[in-house]
C-alpha cells in the first residue's frame, strides 16, 4: 500500500479529426478531467466520455464502459443538465481540479 497517494485510473479514447479525418487519441485520467465546453467529440474525451452516436446522443463511459443515453424532451434544443457524466460516477468531478493532459 502506498499510503495517502490517490490511484488515478488512466483511459485512451480514439476518435477522428472532423476536419482532416485523421485518428486522434487523447489520454485521460481521474482526477484531470475537464467538463465539456460544448458537445464535441474531443471535448467529450477530455471528459472521459466516448461519443459512439452524435446524432443520436449514445456515450460510452471511457473508464467502466457504461453506456447511456441522455434523456431529453424532444421539443427542446438544449442538452439536460450533466448529461456528460457518466452513470456510474466516473467522471463526477471533472472540471473540479486540475485540468485534462495534452490540452
């Protein structure tokens, strides 16, 4: 046991440039994540989300690889409230601290 030293579990995401189409992978860890700026694939990395369906608003939790769907009332443009944060609470405190590797 390493004593007060908090284990921070890392995650790779691969997407693709939406500009060039060339892969892309960002390294995240807990502890270093940051809250999405706006519904991006790479922001969403950053929050240690995988976007599987942008349309369709299907994510993939980059650390358990929980799946969800936020729910959303068809007649509204906006995305409801934490709908980045993963089920299980993965990815609760991104944005808290620190900020995300390689931006």
């Amino acid at each position: 046991m390493q004593g007060n030293q908090e284990s921070r579990a890392g995650a790779v995401i691969h997407l693709a440039d939406g500009r060039t189409g060339m892969p892309l992978s960002v390294s995240v860890r807990q502890g270093e994540l940051q809250r999405p700026r706006r519904y991006h694939p790479l922001d969403m990395a950053y929050a240690g989300v995988e976007v599987l369906d942008q349309d369709r608003w299907h994510f993939r939790c980059a650390f358990c690889a929980q799946f969800w769907s936020p729910n959303y009332p068809s007649h509204s443009r906006r995305m409801p409230r934490r709908y980045w944060q993963c089920p299980n609470g993965c990815n609760k405190d991104a944005g808290a601290s620190g900020t995300a590797t390689g931006r």
